[in-house]
C-alpha cells in the first residue's frame, strides 16, 4: 500500500492559473508516487491490466468527490513509472471515505 497526503485541488483539470505553476506542483507530486511506490517495493505486474484501489480520506468535507480523481493523474504517473509499465495499464477503483484530517490517500495495487 502507498499513503500520500490528500492531492491539492491544483491537481485538477479545472484547476486555473499559469500552466507554469501548475507543471511544478504536478512534478513535485509525481515524485513523491515514484518514491513511495520505490519505497514500499511492489512487486512487478503480471502482464494485462493492473487494478488499483484509492481510497480517498479528504481533509474536510468542502471538497467536491467527482473531482478527486482527476488529482490523481500525477500520482498515477509516478507509481506507473516506479513499476515500469504504462498506467494505461491501470484499471483503478475510487472509494470516498469520511474525512480525517490532515486527508490522505491511500493506493492499494
């Protein structure tokens, strides 16, 4: 299992702002998948699909759950890299479960 904190809504596909900035928040999470996801040594993925589930523990309850997903993307990215594979691969499962703070996610593969 891999636990980040919460993704930021600056993660979002609605997020607004100069790409520029948005690019360096998406980088910085992209490395912390690929370094967790190092760090809790996965095994590698029999070939064909890769299910993944997420459960989400948002901070509070102000976020919009449609939404949290499209956070997701970067995350994605960096355990699919850590994996060597391709995170078209990923045939992922959301759960929205009741706040905690500070939030969290947590990715089972």
């Amino acid at each position: 299992m891999i636990e980040l904190p919460f993704p930021p809504s600056s993660l979002s596909g609605h997020a607004k702002g100069h790409w520029r900035r948005k690019a360096a928040v998406t980088r910085k999470w992209r490395a912390w998948a690929l370094a967790a996801a190092l760090a809790a040594k996965l095994d590698d993925p029999a070939p064909g699909d890769i299910p993944i589930l997420v459960r989400f523990y948002p901070p509070d309850r102000r976020g919009d759950r449609t939404n949290f997903p499209n956070r997701m993307k970067p995350i994605f990215d960096g355990i699919a890299q850590a994996l060597k594979v391709n995170d078209a691969r990923f045939v992922p499962r959301f759960e929205f479960c009741l706040p905690e703070k500070p939030g969290r996610v947590e990715i089972t593969l």
